[in-house]
C-alpha cells in the first residue's frame, strides 16, 4: 500500500481526534498492521482483532449465529455487524469489518474465490462495499488491504 494512503489516513485521524477499531476476518491483521505502521498510531488505534473462525465472530463479536447461517460469514450482513459491533465494543468512532474468501478453498456457486466485503461503520451509517478479487490468496488479501485503506481515507473528511 502506498505510504501516502497510509500518511493521509494517519493525518486525518490524528488532526479529526478519531479513533478506530478493526475486525478482520481473511486478511488476518493486516490491515491492524497497516493502521498501525506509522509513529503515533496510539493516538487513534483502539483495538484490533482477527476473529477467523464463526464461532469467534459469534463469540467476540456477538454476531447472531442466525445471520451467519443464513447469510454465510462472507456476506454484507455479517461484515456490516462486524463493523458496528467492533466500533460500539471497543467505543471508538469508526469501525472498519472486513470477511471475505481468500482461497484457495471456501468457494461456492455464488460466492468464488476472491469475494470480499469491508464494512466501514461511523456513528449515523455504515458503508459496506462487495470486491471480487482475482489473483492468488496472497494478491487477493493485499487489494483488499489496498480497498480497505481507500474505503477509510475517502469517508474521512478533508
């Protein structure tokens, strides 16, 4: 991810007195790395969670297993109370979600390889967007790293 990406977000939060709380699902803390890169990230960074697995988003989390089972964990649904419910948790003023299929199994009719929801949830509304990746589980989770930062920096104000 460019560095600039990463400057402005890293600016705009520091200068707006925001914090932020991330729960990551196929990217596997990548984006907490990326959040968290730069000198002073404590002055925003609240919380940062990986929660891989159903029984954790449902744990952690408190997703219902009811929207998991009837949406999938790879849905906007989940990824949209992934947002919010790691926001409130953690009582930060944005939450960002992301679940999606890395590969290379997990794959469905309707849900390839490559489907990535990220889910940015701010106190009024929630902002979930649906990525269909393609390339490697390596490419895969670096666009949706890329996506993620893109999704944050654009709904921070200037």
């Amino acid at each position: 991810m460019p560095d600039k990406t990463l400057t402005k977000i890293h600016n705009k939060l520091l200068k707006q007195g925001k914090t932020i709380a991330v729960a990551e699902s196929c990217t596997g803390g990548m984006l907490c790395g990326q959040l968290t890169k730069k000198p002073g990230a404590s002055g925003y960074f609240l919380l940062g969670i990986v929660v891989y697995s159903n029984k954790s988003k449902e744990k952690i989390l408190q997703i219902p297993a009811k929207l998991i089972t009837k949406y999938g964990a790879v849905s906007s649904q989940v990824a949209i109370s992934m947002a919010r419910n790691i926001r409130k948790i953690s009582n930060a003023n944005l939450g960002i979600s992301i679940t999606g299929l890395a590969g290379p199994a997990g794959a469905t009719v309707n849900k390839p390889i490559g489907t990535v929801f990220i889910c940015l949830s701010l106190k009024d509304k929630s902002i979930c967007r649906k990525f269909s990746f393609l390339g490697s589980r390596q490419i895969i989770r670096k666009k949706t790293i890329q996506e993620a930062l893109r999704l944050l920096c654009a709904h921070l104000s200037p």
